[in-house]
C-alpha cells in the first residue's frame, strides 16, 4: 500500500509492517496506525509515521544503543493488551527531540513505546519510576559528545 509521509513524501509500505496503537499516543490520541521508517542507513533512527495523518511523524531510536542500563517495568496490564509472553516479543523505542546542534538533542526515557514484534501491538507507556526524564540529552561527553551522531 502506498502511504503519504512526513518526510520522504509518498512510500510504499507493507500491511505486515504496520503497528496499532490502540488508543494512539498521547496527544495524538485520534491516530492508531503507524509505520517505523528508517531514516539512517545504519538503522540507528526511525520515522514512527502515522498512516492516519502524514504531518505525524515521531523520530524514535533504540535507547538501549544510548544507554545500555536503561531498564524499567512493565504492567501487567500493558503485557496483557498487547499480548507480551517474554522480554523476545517486546521491542523498545524512544521518542528523540532533535536540536541544532545535534549534542543538544534530547531523548525521552521516560515514556518508552513498547512493540510486540509478533503481533505488531504497541503503546507507549508512561514509567511511573523517577529515575527517567522525559529530556534526557541523547549525547554526553562520554558518549561521544558531537563527534558522533551515532553511538
């Protein structure tokens, strides 16, 4: 099927590519259906493009490439609705803020978007844990600072 996007106009995208978010993300509540595109050849960064409304498009990363001890708990209730048997079924993504420059960029650790890989269900989860910021900068010092955009 071919979708119209926010930044790479219109693709074509396959039906078993598609993720649903059953109540949408928040503050875009109303779009339920999305697609991850890469937006970088090493398959660091994604477009999570809403097929509902081609101006939605979120960049998203792995936040474990950034941050290798992030860790959090997920409800019983979240494992449920999106049908999660184990750890292997979840994929995890980050929404990024980009900033000019890019070491200003920041990630938000604190509300995670969970994938089921299988059944293509998803949500964003909002941690009731402290220990997260919804700002985290992306990129430290000891991260590689500027040097590089990818870790």
């Amino acid at each position: 099927m071919n979708i119209n996007t926010k930044h790479f106009g219109e693709l074509a995208v396959e039906e078993k590519d598609l993720l649903t978010f059953k109540h949408g993300l928040p503050g875009f509540e109303d779009d339920h259906t999305y697609v991850l595109l890469p937006v970088d050849e090493a398959g660091v960064y994604y477009a999570l493009q809403s097929l509902d409304k081609a101006e939605v498009a979120l960049i998203v990363t792995n936040p474990y490439l950034f941050f290798a001890d992030y860790e959090f708990h997920i409800e019983d209730a979240v494992v449920e609705e999106l049908g999660l048997n184990g750890p292997d079924d979840a994929a995890v993504y980050s929404v990024l803020t980009l900033k000019e420059p890019f070491k200003a960029s920041t990630i938000n650790l604190k509300a995670p978007i969970v994938v089921n890989v299988h059944n293509k269900k998803a949500k964003q989860v909002i941690l009731k844990e402290d220990r997260y910021q919804r700002r985290q900068l992306l990129l430290t010092e000891d991260k590689g600072g500027e040097a590089d955009a990818r870790p």
